[in-house]
C-alpha cells in the first residue's frame, strides 16, 4: 500500500473517531487505540521522568474487510494517571515492513531512543507463509525527542537466520548486559519446535548468533513476544507458547503467555525452569515488561487473545478493538511471580464503601475497584452485570470465571485450582474485568460485555471494600499529524 495514501487513511480514521458518540464499551483507565484494533505493546521504556508505551495498531481494521498493515502507535506517562498520544511511531512505508511494522523493543542509549522491530512481508502467490512466501526482517528506527522516528536501518532477514528455522523468526527484545548488547528473537523451526535465538552485539547494528534457549521436550510450535526481566534478583524468559495442547485448568485458551525462570547465563549456557502461566482469564497476552529508574519491574499486556472464537468484541462494531491492561508490579517470591495493580493508580479512587460480608452486598458502578477478604474455608460468590459469575468454592479448592451470552460475548467459564482464598481485587472498567488472587498469586483477566452496572456478592463471613473510579486523563499531542 503507498505510504502517503495509507497516512492519509488513518488520519481519516483518527478525525472520525474524535467525532463519534460516546458508547458503553470504551474503558476509562485502559488505554484503547482511537480507531481500529489494537495488539501487542512494544517498547516499553523509561527516558527521564517519562514512560513510554508503543503498541501494535491496525487504524483500519473495523473499516474494512481487506487486509491493512498495522503501525506502531505510541503514549507517553509520568505517572501512568495523566496521558499523552503522540503520534504514530512507526508506519509500513519500506520495502522491508510494507506488509506491517509488527512487534519489537526500545533502546535509550547515547541520547537517543532506537526501536528495533520485525517489519512483515506476505508474497502474493500459493504460499503456506510459514517455510515459504514471508519475510521476518529484524529492523531499527532512530530519535532524538522520543517521538519524531526516521532513518530505517535493515539489521537481519530470513537469510540471516539459521538453517532450520521457518519463515517465522520475530518479535525482536534488545537487551543491555554489562554494557553489551543482546537481542532475543522468538523463532519456529523447521520441525514445528519453538525456541529463542540470543544474538549479541557490538554497535546494534551487526548481530551474531551466540546460544539458543528451548525446553528438554518440545514446548509449542512457536515462541513469541520474548522479554528477558529480572524480578527481585530473579531472571525470567516471558515468552507466549504458541501450539501447547489445552488444559482444564492451566492452558485453556488458543495460545498461552507467561514464563520461564532462567538458571545460569541466558547469552551462554542457561537452562529453563517449569513454565509459569501469567493468567487464568480468557484475555491476556504479548506481556512485556518495563524496568523503571528506581528499580522495580512492571508488566503491561494485550487483552486479547490471536486466533480466538471471540477474537473480534462488539466494540469493533463501533469502530475500535482490543485493550490494554493496567500496568503491573511484578515481584519474585518463593519461586512464583506476583503480579499487583499499580500502586499509582489509586490515585483514581473515589470515597470507599465497606462493609461486612454477612450482609449481601450491592453496588452499581462500570468502573470501579472491589476489594474482598473471605475469612478460612468461606465460599465467596460475586454476580457481574448481566450475566457474569466470579465464584470460589472452598470445598472444591476451585476459582471460576463464568461468562453469560450477554457479558461474555463468545466467552464461556475459565477455572483455576485454588487451596485457600485470602483476598480479591477486582478492577471493573466499562467492557474490561481485571481480577487479583492472594496478593498477585493469580490473575483472570477478561473482556466484559453486558449494559448492567450491577455488582452483587452473596453473604460470606468476611469485609468487603468497595471503591469508585475515575478516568484517567489523555492528551492528544499529535499537532496536526497522525
């Protein structure tokens, strides 16, 4: 597609959007694309006092049928309350991206911010796009501000990959390590095995294979979205297994995201732990992290999920899809990762309601925080909207997620194993439910259709806490572009 025209496309789509009605659907403290869809985030970085967040954007995607290229869109935060977009990042204006500018990482080094990334190319012709007609090319796009990107630099093709990986080779994390650079690329070889390739680098522009890290056994057909944190002294390999075979409790939706623990050097000899899903919804994955100035370890995903039967919500019927999640703290304990809601974001709470847990509970509210603390071995049961059930039953050691045809909208029940309920945190945001477990121990993440606001919990021994929310502000520093 020619450059200009397609900028002139989204501009388009951009300037409707910031005309139409208001609808029930779009979330007041999740960040959503202004148009079109939205995928994975990218990028995730610290440059002084400012955060920024890239994603995967479609601008296109609900306005028309046809295949449309995805870009790169971009905010930026000081304290993940107050919001800027700015303008899309990166377009598919290159013989090496014409068929999309797909995942990828950020560089701040030397006074600029450099964004690696995979840019797509689909031949025309009788192709399976998996050994044949597609190219993965590894590619670099510079800046000064932060903002304003330019100078492409073509770093790696398919050719430069080893011989038995298939056309599927992506996603590429820069990596800083005593100075040295590194870069991770998630891969499919030629037997259908997933696996991450570690390159290393002196000056970011020239690449040598020097490890590959897979599993004894094979672990998926595909490895996406890598991302190497270190979480309280502990190295982790996010990673999204692609083809893994489905579990009742722990691998149930199309693809799964989470992560491996790393013994020894990943650049050398590492060996992997057991894999540690992220979530037990039905919307969460491409997690990726951010490691902030003053040292701690946040996680940021898609609420989404590739491939699925419910894949496309009734909001793309109103011109957008797909969300992003709250950022989360991640921390390391006892061998399992914890993920919290950002303390930053109780800044949004309005005045707290509490009450006993003998009395039935209600509220109505599309955006709000529900804290619930059951005392031992009580059965706690929390009715959503039209049609939605969170339920915990002691007995059963069991935690399920039971969507309706109204509030589920394709979703049916998600269940996890569960010995004891200590605390819920749920986060109720228009179509968006993000659920806590013990602290972080477990999250369920989902999508939540229904034009209820009603909030109902069954009497239980225990205190329930209840907190309106505000929208967060976003400011749209575009001046006149896309």
């Amino acid at each position: 597609m020619e450059h200009q025209t397609y900028r002139e496309q989204i501009a388009r789509a951009y300037a409707d959007s910031l005309t139409s009605a208001p609808d029930p659907w779009r979330p007041g403290y999740h960040l959503t694309p202004m148009s079109g869809t939205l995928a994975d985030p990218n990028g995730l970085c610290q440059t002084g006092s400012t955060y920024h967040i890239f994603y995967i954007t479609n601008p296109l995607a609900c306005r028309t049928a046809g295949r449309t290229p995805c870009v790169w869109g971009h905010y930026t935060t000081e304290d993940f309350v107050h919001y800027r977009r700015e303008k899309t990042a990166i377009y598919p204006d290159d013989r090496r991206d014409r068929d999309g500018v797909y995942s990828g990482s950020a560089l701040a080094r030397d006074g600029k911010l450099y964004l690696y990334y995979t840019g797509n190319v689909r031949h025309a012709g009788d192709f399976d796009y998996i050994h044949a007609g597609r190219e993965q090319n590894v590619l670099r796009v510079e800046s000064t501000d932060g903002v304003h990107f330019s100078e492409k630099t073509l770093l790696m093709t398919n050719d430069d990959f080893p011989a038995d990986m298939t056309n599927h080779v992506r996603d590429p994390q820069i990596i800083v390590r005593d100075g040295q650079l590194y870069l991770l690329l998630g891969a499919r070889t030629q037997e259908d095995v997933g696996c991450a390739l570690v390159y290393h680098s002196e000056d970011g522009r020239r690449f040598r294979l020097v490890n590959r890290l897979n599993t004894d056994a094979p672990f998926g057909y595909m490895w996406e979205c890598l991302d190497l944190a270190v979480v309280d002294g502990q190295p982790l390999l996010l990673c999204c297994p692609q083809g893994i075979a489905r579990d009742p409790f722990r691998y149930q939706n199309a693809h799964q995201c989470g992560c491996f623990p790393l013994r020894g050097d990943f650049a050398a000899s590492a060996q992997l732990g057991a894999f540690q899903p992220f979530d037990y919804g039905f919307d969460l994955y491409a997690a990726r992290t951010l490691k902030t100035d003053d040292g701690r370890a946040l996680l940021i995903a898609w609420m989404g999920m590739s491939e699925a039967d419910y894949g496309r919500t009734p909001s793309a019927d109103l011109g957008w899809d797909q969300v992003i999640t709250m950022p989360r703290e991640l921390h390391w304990k006892n061998g399992q990762l914890l993920q919290k809601p950002l303390p930053e974001l109780d800044a949004l709470r309005g005045p707290c309601t509490r009450q006993d847990g003998r009395t039935p509970a209600r509220f109505h509210s599309r955006r709000c925080q529900l804290h619930v603390r059951p005392e031992a071995g009580q059965d706690v049961t929390i009715r959503l909207y039209e049609d939605a059930v969170l339920r915990f039953q002691a007995a059963e050691g069991l935690m399920t997620l039971e969507m309706g045809a109204v509030c589920g909208a394709g979703r049916d029940i998600r269940r996890m194993k569960l010995e004891r309920l200590e605390q819920l945190a749920l986060y109720l945001d228009s179509s968006v439910l993000e659920v806590f477990v013990n602290d972080g121990c477990a999250s369920m993440t989902s999508r939540i259709f229904g034009l209820d606001d009603a909030i109902a919990i069954d009497a239980f021994a225990g205190t329930v806490a209840f907190y309106p929310m505000r929208a967060f502000s976003i400011t749209d520093a575009r001046e006149g572009g896309v």
